[in-house]
C-alpha cells in the first residue's frame, strides 16, 4: 500500500515536471517570437520552438536525474560536504552528458548545427551548474515537505491509537458486570446494622 502510494506520487511528480518545462518552452519560444516582431525580423512560431522544446526535454529529464540523486544522497546533517562532493561530480557528469547529446544532435538535426564538444562543454557549464542547484535545491524542498507530512501523519495516527485505547478503557469501565462487582465491593464494607443501605445499593 506504501509502495503503491509513492510509485503513484513518483508518477505525479514526473507528470509535474514535464508540465512544468512544457509551460518553460512556450514562454522561451513567445520570447523570441515577440523578439523578431520587435526587430522586424519575424520569427515563426515553428522555429523558435523547436529548440526551446528541445532544451526544455532535456531538462525535463535531467530534473527527474537530479530528483532522485538528492532522494539517493539528501543533504543531511553530518553528511553536507561529502554529499556536496557528490552532487558537485554529478552536476558535472549531467553537464558532460548533456554536451555530448548536444553534440550527437548537431550532427544529425540540421537546425540545431554541428557543435564540438569542448565548446559545448565550457559554454553551457555554468547555466548547468546553476540548474542543477537550483533544482536540486528544489528537490530538497520537496523531499523535507514529505518527511513533515510523513511525521504529520504519523503523528495523527498515533494520537488516534490514544484515542481509541482510552475509548475501550472507558468502554470497558462501564460494562455491566465491571459496575456489579464494583457495587458489590461497596456493600461488602458496609456494616451488617446499615441494612437499608445496603440494600439500596
């Protein structure tokens, strides 16, 4: 039930971040739409998309690689500069892959154009390093929201477990026979000469 539960949040999440950098690439490709307008020279819309989809996919995807490292290696007390370490290596691992695709698409994608890799590398390293911490800071956001809800709701399940044991003591005080035994207890103290007392009770 857990596990189907967060495989279904995992989803979402996916969901939610290609819907995220769809929106991104409709905003780019206006910008430069609105851009040639002003300029006189026009900018199809079909141009000016094409490369802000591109762009957008890959840090769709990229967003998804950067989710699960910091759930992999969150930065945790104790542990900051050696997961700092880690995130700093894949930061430039995702940056390197992500010139290397942009290189093998140069050559096959005519309007993307032949790029080589050095230059690919070093002119896009620093926007990569800049995604990558802000959506890993991000990522963190969203993981340390899970971790307060999960405490949340482990908090209200506990305070309902209370309830319920209190309920069943209560429940089990006022049975019938719990009340008997009680009252029994009463008259067996009182004394023989107190009759009418005892009856009553």
């Amino acid at each position: 039930m857990v596990e189907e539960q967060r495989n279904r949040q995992r989803w979402l999440e996916a969901a939610l971040i290609f819907a995220g950098w769809t929106v991104f690439a409709l905003l780019i490709a206006n910008q430069v739409h609105m851009q040639g307008e002003l300029r006189g020279r026009p900018v199809p819309w079909v141009v000016a998309l094409r490369p802000a989809v591109l762009e957008s996919f890959l840090w769709a995807v990229t967003t998804l690689a950067i989710f699960w490292l910091a759930r992999r290696f969150p930065l945790e007390r104790g542990l900051v500069l050696q997961r700092i370490g880690v995130h700093l290596v894949a930061a430039v691992g995702i940056a390197m892959a992500r010139s290397a695709l942009m290189v093998q698409l140069g050559g096959r994608v005519h309007w993307i154009g032949e790029r080589e890799f050095s230059r690919q590398f070093w002119g896009s390293s620093g926007q990569n390093l800049l995604f990558y911490a802000l959506l890993l800071g991000i990522a963190h956001a969203v993981l340390y929201h899970a971790r307060y809800r999960e405490r949340e709701r482990a908090a209200e399940r506990l305070t309902a477990g209370l309830t319920e044991a209190r309920l069943h003591a209560l429940k089990m005080q006022l049975q019938p026979h719990f009340l008997f035994n009680t009252l029994n207890a009463i008259s067996a103290l009182i004394p023989d000469e107190a009759g009418p007392a005892r009856r009553m009770v």
